[in-house]
C-alpha cells in the first residue's frame, strides 16, 4: 500500500484515484463493523482529506453502498453490496471467466 494514499501500489498509473479512495472507504466501513465510522474517522483510516471522504461517501450513500445513521453520523455497509455480494453467489467464478482472489485485494 502507498502511505500516501493508503491504495495499492500496483499498476497504480492504470488506475483511477478516486475509485481507489471509494474503495478504501468501503474496506474501512467492512472493518469497522458492526459498530461503524464517522467520515472524519474513515479519512483518517484510509489517509484521505476529510472533505474528500465526505463526498465520496456521500456519493456512495447515493448509490446505496453505505448508509449513514442520521443520530451518530456512523457509516455502514449499505443494501446494495450485499444485492452485489449475492450475485456473487460465495466464492463461484463470477460472469467473464475472470476469477476473483479477495485476499490478494486487501
């Protein structure tokens, strides 16, 4: 990982940097469940601007990928990646052929 940025470092000029911060944030919400994050933790996390956690969790939150209580401003997991996750179907090769190696990823 870059200590920049906290993203892989690999191929890193073929890839998208903010797609790579989402993604993080994602990670760090799954980690810090069930209890969840604010965003100011989550930057902190994954070594990103507050503000640009915010907004990127903001549009995660659009999307459905995370949830934010309203009472804590804590930051979840959100209902469409389990619907993604479920498509999955647990480890099976997914549509494409491309298997798919999670613990390398992290």
């Amino acid at each position: 990982m870059s200590t920049a940025d906290n993203v892989p470092d690999q191929a890193s000029g073929a890839r998208v940097q903010s797609v790579e911060r989402a993604l993080a944030l994602l990670d760090a919400i799954a980690d810090a469940s069930p209890r969840g994050d604010t965003a100011a933790e989550l930057a902190l996390a994954c070594g990103i601007n507050r503000a640009t956690a915010w907004r990127l969790l903001a549009t995660l939150e659009g999307r459905g990928l995370v949830d934010r209580d309203p009472a804590t401003s804590r930051y979840q997991i959100g209902y469409t990646v389990a619907r993604l996750a479920a498509a999955f179907q647990g480890g099976e090769q997914p549509p494409g052929g491309r298997a798919v190696d999670t613990a390398r990823q992290r």
